[in-house]
C-alpha cells in the first residue's frame, strides 16, 4: 500500500513538487509561482499572488492523492 503524505500550507513549493510531480499542473492553474517562487512555502508564495489557499490546498492534496481534509 502506497503511503501518501499530506500536503500543509508550510511545505516549500520544491519539496511538494518533487514528491508530487502531478501537482505542478495544480500549481499552474493557481497561477503560483512554482519555478522561481518554489522555494517558499506554499502559503507565503501563493499569499503573493492573492491565491484562495483553501482551494488550493484542496487541489493538491488531491492531485498528490492524499485523502486527508485538512490542510493546514
């Protein structure tokens, strides 16, 4: 059984990109920064484009595969 990791707010953009190559296509759609703001966490880089981190926090976890709700 493959273990999935939930994504959080306080990953960097890097990490999660690596461990989850799907979620590139979810970075995009947001229109985060996800090559040179990849480096920050999620919450400060998507913070900076006036993203709604609710839903995309939801959109990760979902393109990563991980069932867990919360995202924080």
């Amino acid at each position: 059984m493959a273990e999935h990791t939930l994504i959080t707010k306080n990953m960097t953009i890097n990490d999660v990109v690596k461990k989850h190559p799907k979620t590139i296509t979810v970075f995009s759609k947001f229109k985060v920064d996800s090559c040179c703001g990849g480096a920050g966490s999620i919450e400060k880089t998507a913070g900076m484009s006036g993203v709604d981190i609710v839903a995309l926090m939801a959109a990760l976890n979902k393109a990563a595969g991980s069932s867990g709700s919360c995202c924080c």
